[in-house]
C-alpha cells in the first residue's frame, strides 16, 4: 500500500520535457568548470609565490625594526588611506627617522608624517594651524605644540605639565625648552594686521624634565616670545631669538646659563639676522650659527621676498658679534639648522626653489661648500625633524623605503574589499534567482 | 559522437523514472522538471567518466537528490508558491473509490511538503525507488544511522500531520 500511494502520486508526473541542447549545455559546463579550476590553480600559484614577499612586506611596514636604522636618502608621500600611528590593524609604525610635513593626504591640512627607522610611514594629524613639533633624540616621541607628546612605538598620547611651544632639546635628551606664552586669549593686531605679542606680557622660557614632568623657570618675561632656542653642546648655556618692541618690530638675542637662566650677554640685531635653529652652536660651543639676508624684511611683496639673497654667517658666542665670515647660499632659502655631520658640516631645512612648488629638503653645507642634500623629497613638502640620535651619528644616506600600500586603517580594508563583497552577494543573488 | 549517443540512449531509458522521482521529492512538475534537467545537465558534463565506471544509476542519483538538498538550502522550496495549482480537483462523475484515492493522494502530497528534503529524500529512496538502508545512506552520503534515524523522524511526522497513512510506517 505504501509503495503504492507513492506510485500513485508519482504517476502524476510526466516525463520532464528536456532541452534539445541538453548535451551541449553539458559540455559548456564542463568546459567552465575546467576553466574555473585553472584559474583557481593560477590563483593558488599566485598567492603560493606572492604571499610570502607581500608578507614580509607587511611586517616590514609593521614591525619595528630590532636596531637603529638611519635617515633614509629619500622619502615619498603617503598614500592617501596611509594608516595614523596607532591606528588598527596597521598599529603604530616603531621609533621614527624623521617626520616630516604635508598638506598631501586625505586631511588635506598639514598634516605629519612620521617616517619609522624600519622604513614605515604613518600619518599624525594635526589640528587646524597647529605648527611643527619637535621629535626626540631617540625618534620614540613627537612632542606636539600644545606639549602633547605622542608614542610613536604605541600611539598613545600624554600631556605635559602646562602648555607652550616645544623649542628644543638638551643635549642628553633629558629636558624640553618651552616657550610659554602670557598673552591674553583675544589675538590683537598692529599695524601690519599680524597678530602681536603683547610687549608688557612676555613669555617664559621653562625647561620640562621629560622623564618626570618637573617643570623648571629658565627665564621669566624677557622677550615678547621666543621664536628660537638653542643648548650649547656641553649643556651649559641657552641661546635664544625672539622679537622685542610693540608689534614685534625689533629681534634680540639672548646667552643664557642653561641652569640659572643668568644672562650672559643680550643683543638687538636686525630682522636680516637670525639664529639658524636648535642647533645653532658650532660643535666646539664657541659660534653661533646665523642665518641671514639682503632684502626686504616688512610687508614684502612676493616679488621682494623672492629677491632675497641669503648666506650662512656666523658670531661668537660671548658677544653676538658677526665674525664677518660669510657663506652665500646661491638659491633658495634655508630655514632651520637640526645638527653636525663629521662636527664640521652644519646639517639644516633648505627650501630650494620659493618660488616655486613648496618643497622643503635637508642639505648638509661645509666649511668650503657647496652643500650636499641628505634628504630628498617630493614637493609639498614643508618642514623636517630628524631622531636627534641619528643626527649625532650622521647615520644618513640609509635606504629610502615606499610607503607600504598594506599600513592602512581598517575603513580603507573594507572599501577595498566591498566591491567584491558585493559582487560576491550579486553572484549569490543570482543564483537563488535562478533556482 | 559514441558518447553523446549513449547519454542519450540513457536517458531515453530513465527519463519517465527520474521525472517520477523528481516529482516526489519537488512535490511541484515544473520544479521537477528543472530537477531533472539540471542533474541531467551536471551528468552530461561528466558522461565518459560515469559511464566508464559501469551503472550510472547511482550517479545520477546521487546527483539529483544532491542538487535537490542543494536548492532547497538556497531557497526554501516548500515555500514556494506554486506555478500552478496543483491537479487535484475531482469531477463530479468519479467513483467513491476513485474520489478516496485522490484525498489519500492529495493527503500524501500536503504531508510530504511538511518534511525536510532529507526526510522526503530517505522516504523516496526507501519506499520509491526500493533502496536499502546501506544503498540510501550510499546515495546521500551519510551513515546508514543517519538513513534510519531519517526515516523515524519522516514517519513520526507523517504520522502526526497524516494518520491515515498508518500503512506506510508498517513498510520496511
């Protein structure tokens, strides 16, 4: 009974009505399917050859190297999805060379670009109009203006006491000069609608223990703030550079007991003459390095900015005086010295063509000249700080690592892989619709 | 050409008998019918090896109720509305008899729609197509624990949906 009661109702059924081309529609399956096994054989033949090299480049891009690296000979814009330090999966990018500043990435704003000694790039955003940091001698951290300091080993941020504008390193890397602003909040303008440093409220100039966070008074309300700070080499004493007068229209510079904040010795220069940088003493701690130019110093037009001719000089260091040897820099403009190479090559940011696209580069210049770059980079961009270790060591020329296409946030992961998601789920889609 | 015209020698001969299985396992002609063709298809693609290896009964088999788990994984078929209302009308003019065998019939339809393909797959296999549990089990794949444990849950659910259909659970 039970066999026949299916019997019965399989009886209803007819037999199926097939396609004349059934056979054919075979052969055409089994073609694709053959078809499809060899490009899935190519594919495993690809990720079986690639894999290993695109994972070595990923760790390469990850992983901090074990031991120092140098300052690479060349660096290159991030990509535009080029992963933040510390940002997951790509993770923070280890202890870097230098870093180095563009408005080329995705926040279309200055932004950092911290190049790792293990060759990986990761951005650090900075807020709007926020300035250039300072990065330690040991490359593990940026110290941000607001004297925020970023890990560049973790990510993580931490503040320091009180607020200011990092200025520079002692030489053991132990202490921040800080100049710290006693101005009202409101911004006031002078004749030249510039925003001014109140003359009756100057700055301090504080030292931060970075390992403790002590704060320490070097000088209290001297200049209407401090625009450049150097350490002698033996630690000793402080030069400093900043604008005196109402609407800073004057320039002085200070030597100072690095420990008591004792002048030594103060002197106004014209706006032409400037400290060179951090690393404004010579390597014996007898001269200052300066900076300066012909041309116009107020209210410029481009074309009298551009006239400026400029030329490395140098002063004693216990009077300020020029020494009236001077070395003239046949183009471009440099902007800050960062350190020796050999204690004889004076190591500094050069912009080499103001005129045309910004483009900063790093140029060691010697005693004869002419100057050799250390550093190349694309144009856009427009400031360098170089792992003070490195710059002791003159460990440049190191290899000039890609930014790794991999060092990506987990967002650019996803829009990558959604076209074929979603192509995987039209597939799908499809299918079902045909069943 | 030797194969193409075997294949079709082949299905000349087991048409009728695929289509009759399709049937129960779809429940619907016209899904049975794509049934039918797709597994046919899926043969043909592989006919030299299949014929070469001796019967292709259990192949083809195996390929039918394999694509039909396989639908119904990707859609759930026992939802699907149907293309057409099934034929089970009954003219005025029938016999009691013949009126009886068609609400039996109309009975066995509704209640193996309530199964899952793999119950209604080890039924048809048993009680249709006269498998063993060894032979089942073989065709699906599975263990023969499997084929009987199948089998007790499909007649334990004909037997609450259907109690009419008391005969079937007498069957092997």
């Amino acid at each position: 009974m039970s066999e026949r009661l299916l019997d019965d109702l399989a009886d209803e059924m007819p037999p199926a009505r097939l396609p004349a081309d059934l056979w054919t529609a075979g052969r055409r399956l089994r073609q694709r399917r053959r078809v499809g096994y060899a490009v899935a054989a190519v594919v495993v033949l690809m990720l079986v050859v690639a894999l290993p090299g695109l994972a070595a480049h990923r760790r390469a891009a990850l992983v901090p190297a074990d031991g120092r690296g140098g300052v690479p000979s060349r660096v290159e814009l991030p990509h535009f999805w080029q992963a933040a330090v510390g940002q997951w999966p790509a993770g923070a990018g280890g202890p870097a060379a230098l870093v180095y500043f563009t408005d080329r990435t995705r926040y279309f704003e200055s932004t950092g670009v911290a190049v790792g000694v293990s060759g990986s790039y990761r951005l650090i955003y900075q807020d709007i109009g926020e300035g250039e940091g300072l990065l330690t001698a040991d490359g593990r951290y940026y110290v941000r203006p607001g004297l925020r300091m970023l890990d560049l080993t973790t990510g993580d941020e931490r503040q320091l006491p009180g607020a200011g504008q990092p200025l520079a390193l002692s030489p053991d890397g132990r202490e921040l000069l800080v100049g710290v602003a006693n101005d009202d909040g409101v911004i006031s303008y002078g004749d030249d609608a510039i925003p001014d440093n109140d003359p009756d409220k100057p700055d301090d100039l504080v030292a931060i223990d970075l390992r403790t966070g002590e704060r320490r008074f070097v000088a209290v309300g001297r200049l209407n703030s401090y625009s450049t700070a150097a350490w002698s080499p033996d630690g000793t004493r402080i030069a400093v550079e900043g604008p005196v007068g109402r609407g800073d229209t004057g320039r002085r510079w200070s030597v100072m007991d690095a420990r008591t904040g004792a002048p030594l010795w103060s002197l106004d220069v014209p706006l032409t003459q400037g400290l060179s940088g951090p690393a404004a003493w010579t390597p014996d701690g007898r001269r200052l390095v300066v900076f300066s130019f012909t041309g116009c110093t107020s209210t410029c037009d481009q074309a009298g900015y551009l006239a400026r001719s400029w030329r490395v000089e140098q002063a004693d260091a216990a009077s300020g005086l020029l020494l009236g040897e001077a070395m003239l820099m046949p183009s471009g403009e440099p902007v800050r010295s960062i350190g020796w190479q050999d204690g004889r090559d004076l190591v500094f940011t050069y912009r080499p063509d103001p005129a045309g696209e910004a483009r900063t580069t790093l140029v060691a210049l010697g005693p004869q000249g002419p100057f050799r770059t250390l550093v190349e980079t694309p144009a856009g961009v427009s400031g360098l700080a170089v792992a003070g270790d490195l710059v002791r060591a003159g460990a440049y020329g190191g290899p000039a690592p890609s930014p790794s296409i991999w060092a990506a946030p987990a967002w650019a992961y996803l829009l990558a892989t959604a076209p074929f998601l979603l192509l995987a789920l039209w597939i799908v889609r499809r299918r079902q619709r045909r069943v | 050409m030797a194969a193409e015209d075997s294949f079709r020698d082949y299905v000349a001969a087991r048409l009728a008998g695929l289509s009759r299985a399709a049937y129960l396992l779809t429940g619907d002609r016209h899904l049975a019918e794509d049934l039918v063709q797709q597994a046919l298809i899926q043969v043909a693609s592989r006919w030299e090896k299949i014929s070469a290896a001796g019967d292709p009964d259990p192949y083809v088999r195996r390929v039918l109720y394999h694509q039909h788990v396989s639908w119904w994984r990707r859609r759930r078929l026992v939802d699907r509305p149907h293309a057409e209302p099934p034929d089970t009308a009954v003219t005025d003019r029938v016999s009691d008899k013949a009126v009886s065998d068609k609400d039996t019939e109309l009975t066995v339809r509704q209640a193996l729609r309530r199964l899952t393909p793999r119950q209604r797959a080890v039924l048809v296999l048993r009680y249709f197509e006269d498998l063993t549990e060894v032979q089942t089990a073989e065709v699906l794949g599975c263990s023969v624990g499997t084929v009987k444990s199948n089998t007790r849950d499909a007649l334990a659910r004909l037997r609450a949906t259907a109690p009419e259909l008391e005969d079937l659970r007498g069957a092997r």
